[in-house]
C-alpha cells in the first residue's frame, strides 16, 4: 500500500476552500486504497497577518481522515523538525498545496529534508503561483518553494501560465478542480429559503466566501445600484466574512440607497450551512477583479446553480458562456448587463449546461492524474 501525505491546512483549522479540498482528497485517496493522512498547521498565520475574526473551526473533525498538526509556518526550528520527522516516515508521495508565496520558506524547508531520503516524490497542488495580492519577497519565497517539488498540478489556466514563468519545464498537469460534493445534496430553493428566512418568490443573487477587494463586491454593489435592477426588485444575499474592512462595504450600501436590496450575513459559513446558501440562490456571483480559479464555482455546479462570473483568470473556460452560466468584464456596467439578461432567460436556461459541464470534475480523475503524474516521476 503506498503511503501518501497531504501537506496544507486542515481541522481544525478554518482554511475555507483549500482545508476542504485536503478533507475531501485525503479521503478519495484511502477509498482507493492509499494509505494517506494530512500533515497541517499548528500555527499557519500569525494573529496580526490574520485578516478574519477567527482562524480555527469549532465544527467537528472530518471522519475518516487522519490529521497531524505540527507545523508553525513562521518558526525555523519548527521546519526543521517537522521536515526530519516526515523524512523518516518514509512517504511514497508528498502532496503540498501552495497558495500563498508566505508559506514558501516554511514548506520548501519542510520538503527539501523529506526528500533527502531519496525515496518521497513532491507534488504540488498551486492554487496560486503569484498572488492576487502583492507582497514584499513573493518571488523570493515563491522560487525557492517551487524550485523543491518535482511535478506539479494546476487547476486553471492562469496559475499553468504562472507556474511556468517560474520553473518552464519541470513535469505539471492542468486538472479540473473537482466538485466540493461533501456539503450535502441539492434541495429545493424554497426550502433552503426557509431555513435563511428569505422570502421564497424574491430575485435572489448570492455572493459567497470571503470578502477582499480582489473578489469586487464593490463592483457588485455598484451594478445592484441601476436603476432597472431596482425596478425589477432583485436582492443581493452576500455570504461570507470580511477579510478587509467590512465599513466600506457598508458605506457603498448607504451611498447606493442598497439597504432593502442586500442581505448581509457577514460570518463564517460553517459546512453545515453552506448548502442552504448556495441551493437559495437563483444564480452565484463572482464578480472578481482577478482570479486563478475558484472554489465557489466547484460548489455552484455540484448544487447545479448557473452562474455569473467575469472575465479574468480561469474563471471563463469554467463556465462556458450562456450555458452554464454568464461571463461580463470586470465592469458594474458589464456585470449590471449579465444580471439582467441573467433574469431574461431565466435559471432553467442554464440546467442542461449544468449538468453537462458537472460531469468533467471528479475527484477519482484529480486521484489518477496525480498518481498518473507520481509514477512518470
């Protein structure tokens, strides 16, 4: 049986979609037979780099997947430690997510020791190669992190291209990012609408996941603000907590005369809940000013929900125009546009499309292209 780690964010850790992806990984892998376990943080940000109000979840532990908690991403010792531990253990394959250049030096310290045993291959899963936010040091850290791996996948376009600007010939695959599909079963709108107290007959758009300026809400609110949106009554749920400040967001709300056109639940959405947001929704919205790929859109089609995306990153080729959803630029006049013609051909428009599209993302194909790629190592 050959031995697997994860290494990335996990319980109980709050790493939104990426500690999601690792709970769902580890466990279509020990289904398939792998022996495969998660190696996660004990300290993945410090408190005053922390843009949310709490970075550990108090749902319970994912069943069926075994968790080490043992990295501090910012404490040198840690990293060595760690790195000769995993070392001795012996993995057949490493699989280490990378999201943020910040986690360069300690993952590329950990991986670099555990593959002095010339026995464990390095893959990476990138969500991000260069961030949507810049930092001082991101090349630095991104470098001397991807130059430790031996192959690596991406899950969209935009991130292959990166990667590739940073390590041009280094054995990577582009992977489909799988569907989130261990938030429950589709249910009906009307009864997800109850559980929200939303009313049931309401034009309803949802805007899911954590709040930064690089997602444009702010754009958002400002296409919710025309004139013929208000005359068709359409409300905005927005569903996520603020990763930035959440007073100017209110402020675009006052300015815009929003306040009977947006629902606000400005919290973390425990996994428990997330279906109810999602099934609520007449379509998604993910107006973003950049983007690689993103998790809500995995969610989106798993519900089957159509969707509004723009035009940025891999964000398009995910959702093939005027079927399985709406591509705008990333304008308010654009988005403004896509809403309405949204509601012009209406939410059963985009079902056929839905289901179509859904059946290219398993985890079974992320499973066998990552083995597949282990194995050319």
């Amino acid at each position: 049986m050959q031995k697997i780690l994860i290494i990335g964010p996990a319980h109980p850790l709050r790493g939104g979609g990426i500690t999601t992806f690792n709970h769902r990984l580890a466990k279509e892998f020990t289904a398939q037979g792998f022996d495969c376990s998660i190696v996660s943080f004990s300290l993945q940000y410090p408190s005053f780099l922390f843009p949310g109000k709490s970075q550990f979840s108090d749902e319970p532990a994912p069943e069926g997947v075994t968790i080490h908690t043992l990295i501090n991403s910012v404490n040198p010792l840690n990293w060595l430690l760690v790195g000769r531990k995993l070392k001795t253990w012996a993995p057949d394959l490493v699989i280490v997510r990378f999201w943020l250049p910040l986690m360069g030096p300690a993952l590329g310290t950990i991986i670099r020791l555990v593959r002095k045993n010339k026995q464990t291959k390095i893959i990476c899963i990138a969500d991000n190669v260069i961030p949507h936010e810049k930092r001082p040091g991101d090349k630095t850290f991104t470098r001397y992190f991807l130059k430790s791996c031996d192959g690596f996948i991406t899950m969209s376009e935009k991130v292959w291209a990166d990667l590739r600007i940073f390590e041009p010939s280094k054995p990577a695959k582009l992977v489909p990012h799988p569907l989130y599909d261990n938030f429950g079963e589709k249910f009906s709108k009307e009864q997800a609408r109850r559980k929200l107290q939303l009313q049931i007959n309401d034009k309803i758009l949802v805007f899911f996941g954590f709040i930064r300026r690089y997602k444009g809400l702010d754009m958002l609110l400002q296409a919710m603000a025309d004139k013929r949106i208000k005359e068709q009554s359409i409300k905005l749920l927005i569903a996520g907590e603020f990763y930035e400040d959440e007073q100017h967001y209110r402020a675009l709300i006052e300015t815009f005369k929003l306040q009977d056109q947006v629902i606000l639940h400005n919290h973390f959405i425990a996994d428990i809940d997330v279906k109810n947001y999602i099934c609520a929704a007449d379509c998604i919205v993910q107006p973003y000013r950049a983007a690689t790929q993103s998790g809500v859109t995995p969610l989106a089609y798993h519900f089957e929900k159509p969707m509004i995306v723009t035009n940025v990153g891999g964000l398009p080729s995910l959702v093939p125009h005027e079927k399985a959803g709406l591509v705008a630029e990333p304008d308010p006049k654009s988005i403004t546009e896509a809403i309405l013609h949204f509601y012009e051909l209406g939410e059963t428009h985009f079902l056929p499309g839905l289901l179509e599209e859904k059946t290219k993302y398993s985890w079974e194909r992320m499973v066998a292209e990552i083995t597949s790629l282990a194995s050319s190592l």
